[in-house]
C-alpha cells in the first residue's frame, strides 16, 4: 500500500446486521463485542470460541471470531475465516466486506473489488461497502496514473497532481 494511504475500514462491530444467528444468546455477543472495542483481541477471540464449541454455525460469533482474528493481527487466518462465512453465509454482506479490506490490505485491489461489489449486491445501501469501494477505485486509479507515467513521461506532470490530489483525499478519511 502506498505511504500514508489509510487502510479500508472494516464494517463496525455497532452496525452489525447479521440476522441469520442460530443462537440468540445476546450476552455472549455483547462480551466479544465489549472485549473487541476495549482492545483485545485476544481474549475476544478465546471467548469466541468457547461460545463456538456449542454452536459452530452461528454466524455472528463466526463473524465477530474473524473480526478478533483481524483485529490481533492474524490475517491470514482471518481471510480464511471470512471467506468461509462467504461460502457458508453468501447473503451476508459483512464478511465480503471485511474479506475486501484484508485483500487491499495486501494489495490485491482486483481481489477486493470483486468482493465490494458482491458486498453491494447483497445489501445496495451498506454504506461500510461503498466508502470502501471508493477507496478502492482511487487506489486503482493511483495505480494506474503510475504505469501510465512510466510508459510516457509527458504524462509525468498532470498524473503527478491527480496523484497528489487523490493521495490527499485517501489521507483525510
């Protein structure tokens, strides 16, 4: 990712819509979501699975278990974990949108794009969703000022400034 550029945002554990949840116990959801905005992951994640012991289908915890992934810096697991709630749950717009920002993360914009747009598909109005393909589209974009400037340098100036406006742009979020 370019210096400076902000990472995507993820969906906010406060918005979460996932209405599918095979076990009701708002308690157990409530403790990971207090352990995950009180910055620990770790024992989001532990309290997560425990609760997945008794109920390993329930996509909530399964979504909140990713997000303890990401957010303790596992993301490899955490792409995995969310690519199977996309398989598992494919009327869920959340894990296509948290998959999204991992894979933009690591540069994979095409990757991420794909997932965005699956993402508004499923929910046209999921605002998370659309500011991230935006951020998404202005990456792409960087991306492709800068193969252009190596094919011509003419174009070297003008694709300087659009770089320049758009970086700031990303830099203000």
């Amino acid at each position: 990712m370019p210096a400076g550029l902000p990472t995507l945002h993820a969906a906010l554990l406060s918005l979460l819509l996932l209405p599918l949840a095979v076990r009701a116990d708002q308690a157990d959801y409530d403790d990971v979501g207090r352990l995950l905005r009180a910055g620990n992951p770790p024992a989001a994640l532990a309290r997560a699975e425990t609760y997945l012991k008794d109920a390993p289908r329930d996509p909530q915890m399964l979504f909140l278990r990713a997000v303890a992934l990401q957010d303790a810096g596992r993301s490899a697991e955490a792409i995995e974990a969310y690519a199977a709630l996309t398989q598992a749950y494919p009327e869920l717009p959340e894990p296509y949108n948290n998959l999204a920002v991992l894979q933009a993360d690591q540069g994979r914009l095409e990757q991420a794009l794909g997932l965005l747009q699956e993402a508004l598909r499923v929910r046209p109005n999921y605002a998370a969703a659309m500011d991230n393909l935006g951020d998404v589209h202005a990456r792409l974009a960087l991306r492709a000022w800068r193969e252009a400037q190596g094919m011509d340098a003419a174009l070297r100036a003008r694709n300087t400034a659009k770089q320049a406006r758009v970086t700031e742009a990303l830099s203000t979020k």
